[in-house]
C-alpha cells in the first residue's frame, strides 16, 4: 500500500466518531496477546475478524483500526517481535498483500475466492466501503 491511500485510510478512520469506542474493542482482544499461548494467539485475530463481521465494519475500517494500534505498540515499544509479526501478517492478508487463498472474506465480499483476491488487490476497498458488482 503506497503512503497516500494509507494516509487516506487514516483520515477517514480517525474522523470516524466512533473510532475510539471501535478502536478499544480491537485492542482490548489484542491487549493480552503475550499472556496467550500460540493457539490462543491466533486466535485473537479470528476473533477480531468475527467483531469486524459481526459489527459489519468495511475492511477500510478495520485496516485503519488495526494500523492504528499498530502504529501505537510499535511507538511504545510495547510489542514482541511475533505479535509484530502477527500484526503485520494480519494487515497483509487484509488489504491482500499475501497468498490469494490468504485474504481475509469480511461481510458483503465476494463469495469467489478468486474475485475477492482481485477486489482486495485492486486497492477498490480504500475508496468505497463495501464490495458492489459495479467496483
């Protein structure tokens, strides 16, 4: 992802007014990451994929979350280096830098695992909030 649709995402993410109460949910499942064991571990971003789903969140949003909460535990140091690996794992098979059967399906995506691969690497996801036939 080039720095100006990254800047774009967090633009529209932090003038969200529901940004701190949403970016809370994700860190709080986040938060104890260290005290897991590994299953666990991966788990939590099961689960962060569930609450995006069920809160029906664009993967715009939850990108921009989990970039954020990225962004602060890297400037605090508060971060082992496989939780930094697990987020930045996550992040790549959000927005589709990763295998194609790796992209995460979030709700009103593609059904075809093909076509939600070109969606996602298309970058269409930035700029509108969910998957149409017309994107």
């Amino acid at each position: 992802m080039n720095k100006k649709e990254l800047k774009f995402i967090r633009h529209l993410v932090n003038s969200d007014t529901s940004f701190e109460k949403d970016k809370n949910v994700i860190y709080n499942l986040i938060n104890n990451y260290r005290n897991l064991n590994r299953e666990e571990q991966i788990e939590v971003f099961s689960e962060i994929t569930q609450t995006a789903i069920k809160l029906d969140w664009s993967r715009r949003k939850l990108f921009g979350l989990i970039d954020k909460i990225f962004f602060e535990l890297t400037k605090e140091e508060n971060i082992s280096e496989r939780q930094f690996d697990d987020i930045e794992g996550y992040l790549d098979a959000l927005g589709g830098n990763c295998a194609w059967k790796s992209v995460i399906k979030l709700r009103n995506d593609p059904d075809d695992q093909e076509e939600l691969y070109g969606y996602v690497r298309s970058k269409k996801w930035i700029y509108n909030d969910y998957y149409s036939d017309n994107n």
